[in-house]
C-alpha cells in the first residue's frame, strides 16, 4: 500500500470515528401497542430528525415494547440503562416508572403520562428535578364528559372501563368521580387489569350504564374494539378519551392528537441532547384540542351528534 493510499485510509477511519463520537443514542420505551401510543412515537421520531438527529443517520434509535407486562416493561428498562443511551423516553406511565426505578442517572423523558407527580416521577411540574421531565396528557375530564351528555342528553348512569393497577388511570377515574355528579351522573367503574378481561369488564356494565367512557388506560385502549362491541350489542354510547379511539368506533372524543403529544416530547429531547438538564425543564401539557365524531357509531349505539357539534369537528368518520 501506497504512503497515499495509507494516508487516505487513516483519513477515512478518523472521519469515521469522529461520525461515530458525534452520534447519539436515544432509546424508547413504550408500554403496549395502541394507535395513540404509536402516534406519540413517530411524533417524537419526526422532531428529533427535524432537529437533527435522524435515525440511521445522525442518531441511534433503540425501541422496546412491553406488550402491556410490566414485568417486561422493568427488564426493557434495565437492558436500556445498561446500555447506557444520552436519553430514554418512556411512552406511558408503567414504562416511566420502570426507568425511573432503574436509574437516577440518564436522562428520562416522558411521554403521555397523566399524573406525573402522582405517579412519584417527578416532584413537581415546574420544577422536576433529578433526571426526569416530559409530557403529560391529562385529559381535561370536565370538557370530556360535557361532551358526552351533550350527545347522549338523558344520560344519568356513567359506566367506565380502567385498570386500577394503572396510576394514569386511578388518577382520571377520580376526576371523573368529581366531575360526574356535577353533570348530574353517577359513576360505576369496571376493572380489567389486562386487555384479555376488558370484555368482560364493559359487559358487566350492561343494564347499569346510559353511556361507557374510557380514559386514556392504556390496558382497556389497547382492547378498544371490546367496549365498542358491547356498545354496539347493548345500545350503549361509546366515548374516549383520546381522538384515535374515535376511528376505532367510539361516538366521539375531544382531546389532543398523540402525534403532537410526541413532536412535543421529540423536542424537549432534543433539548436534552443538545446539554440542556431534565431536571430544569417544566413538565408541559398538551393545550391544542379537537373534536372527532363518527356518525356510523353514533347511529349504531342508537344516539345522534347535534349538526353544530359536526360541523366544528376536526374530523368526521362516516
């Protein structure tokens, strides 16, 4: 080999290393598969290579899904941790604890998770502290139920459908506990602790409930088509908490879209990967809302949606 040839060689590998040093790693966490969830990732995705750091390219991108198991969600985390990334973002509270609970070190940012303090990752929305800040998704329950009496008018008896092992979910069905009554409806909730037993969960509803409302519980929208079809079977108006549900046959929902959830977290990430400190920036929440209706599940669950409320509608599935 030439001292040319040599030197081009040595050129290249330098430049090479220097790519690979430039590169960083960022590893996610989501705790099941869902439209909403899966919509927050490519959100997250999309404003990291927007700022960037483009997956295959600029960026490391690791992704584990635990399947709804937090068993697994746990050794996603501990594999992630060793493995050391700049970032791991969690998508959903059980997948954010997890990596809380195994390292106070790497940065953690997460996603679609309702109640940050609750849930003990953060000690407060202004200032975090540690290693942890992210995006909630609290749904505004108030505007949610308002909704679902300004569709089906002569309901009185609300049924839900959550998880009580979730704590996103423990801390919406106690504002809907509060907020309920207000509006003039008593509440009766239903557990199901894994996807398998959200069916039997929403029949059990049957003959006690005017209207079904399912928060953003990550074990009850991953089975969503369940409640749908007991909505469906029974006469019973399905509602969600989260816009992608409505597509899925849900009468109607007014909340944010997930994808926005996600550039919003994407860009908090970036921040961090930039040399900004987690425990220094604000948990935020989603402000921007929209309504989605679908008329053929109206008209299936014997209700119909005022011409008003369609017409402002962001979308309108037929």
């Amino acid at each position: 080999m030439t001292l040319k040839l040599v030197a081009a060689a040595l050129a290249a590998l330098m430049l090479n290393g220097a790519a690979i040093a430039a590169e960083k790693h960022v590893a996610i966490t989501q705790i099941v598969e869902h439209p909403a969830l899966d919509a927050t990732r490519k959100g997250v995705k999309d404003a990291l290579a927007k700022a960037g750091y483009e997956a295959g390219k600029t960026l490391k991108w690791s992704y584990e899904n635990a399947q709804g198991n937090g068993a697994t969600a746990s050794q996603i985390a501990k594999k992630f941790v060793g493995e050391a990334p700049d970032v791991i973002v969690a998508i959903a509270t059980p997948s954010a604890q997890a990596v809380a609970a195994s390292t106070r070190d790497i940065p953690l940012v997460f996603s679609a998770v309702t109640d940050p303090v609750g849930a003990k990752l953060v000690k407060s929305w202004d200032k975090p502290g540690g290693n942890i800040t992210g995006v909630s998704d609290l749904s505004p329950i108030a505007l949610h139920l308002k909704l679902v009496k300004d569709i089906a008018k002569n309901a009185k008896r609300l049924g839900v459908v959550s998880n009580p092992g979730e704590a996103n979910s423990v801390a919406l069905v106690n504002l809907i506990k509060q907020e309920g009554p207000k509006l003039g409806m008593t509440v009766t909730v239903a557990a199901a602790t894994k996807s398998g037993e959200v069916l039997q969960a929403a029949r059990s509803l049957v003959g006690k409930v005017d209207a079904i409302y399912i928060p953003t519980d990550n074990t009850v929208v991953s089975a969503f088509e369940a409640v749908v079809k007991v909505g469906r079977d029974a006469q019973i108006p399905v509602f969600a908490g989260d816009t992608d549900s409505v597509n899925r046959g849900a009468v109607a929902a007014l909340g944010f879209n997930y994808y926005d959830v996600g550039v919003q977290t994407g860009e908090m990430v970036a921040k961090i990967l930039a040399g900004a400190k987690p425990g220094d920036i604000p948990v935020s929440l989603v402000s921007k809302l929209e309504l989605y209706v679908n008329l053929k599940a109206a008209k299936a669950m014997g209700v119909s949606i005022p011409d008003a409320m369609i017409a402002s509608a962001k979308k309108v599935f037929k």
